[in-house]
C-alpha cells in the first residue's frame, strides 16, 4: 500500500502567509502541506490600487478564479489584451504568458490561484521582498 502524506484538510490559519509590497499569499495545498507534487493552490488578496505587475512563470501554467473584489487583467498573448474581472471570472494563463494583475475596485481583491506544476512556491519564498508570517496556528499538524 502506498503512503500518503500531507494533510487532508487545510484552513488558512494552518499555513504560513507570504506578504509582499503588492499583496499576501497562503499556499493551502503545495507539496509541504498536502503532499500535492504536481500542482500548486493559494489564496491572493490585493488591497485596492495594489497589483502584481507585468511578469511571467515560463514553465508553469496558471490559472486565476476571482472570489471576491474587481481588478483589471492583463493578458500578453501576440499583443496585451486588458479586461476588468469580478468575482466568478476565471483567467487561464498558459506557461511563459506575460500577465498582471491589478486591484481596482474600493475593497480586497481575492482570487484562487493554481500553479502546475510545483516550484512556484519556493521561487515566491526565495524573492527578497517576501516576508514570511507563521501560521496562526503555530505547530498546526500539517500531516493529516
């Protein structure tokens, strides 16, 4: 019987949060917490007028799903194409795709966000200007 590792249900207080100049992020399912090797999921929240800008992840696809709040996306794809998304907007952004993504509405911004596969999360902690809060849960038992 194979082993499974990682922890089946996650609540954002049991991961840690990186915080940026443009927003925060938590991983609720990469490889340290659920044991998902070939995707990533998290959580964004942007405050208004914040934003990521233009960049891209040349070997990782993603998608973005807007939970709650309005921004705008854009997508570079043989020219940038700019559209104002809301909540139930999903964005597919295949991998080495320029994209931002910018808050423009009056309250937080939060979209799902899913990588493939893993090794976005370690490039995000790697970044200088990531700083990195605990979980609130400190010690949360992330193996089950």
């Amino acid at each position: 019987m194979t082993q499974i590792s990682g922890k089946r249900f996650v609540q954002p207080d049991d991961v840690e949060t990186l915080a940026f100049d443009w927003g925060r992020l938590q991983w609720l399912s990469e490889p340290k917490v659920t044991g998902a090797d070939k995707f990533l999921l998290g959580v964004v929240t942007v405050e208004p007028g914040k934003g990521h800008l233009r960049h891209n992840h040349p070997d990782m696809e993603e998608i973005l799903y807007v939970i709650e709040g309005e921004g705008t996306q854009m997508v570079d794809i043989g020219g940038e194409q700019r559209r104002r998304v809301v909540a139930g907007d999903l964005i597919h952004l295949p991998a080495g795709v320029f994209h931002e993504t910018v808050n423009t509405g009056d309250n937080t911004l939060r979209f799902l966000v899913v990588f493939g596969p893993t090794g976005q999360e370690e490039i995000l902690r790697a970044m200088p200007d990531c700083k990195i809060e605990p979980a609130i849960r400190h010690g949360a038992d992330v193996s089950k």
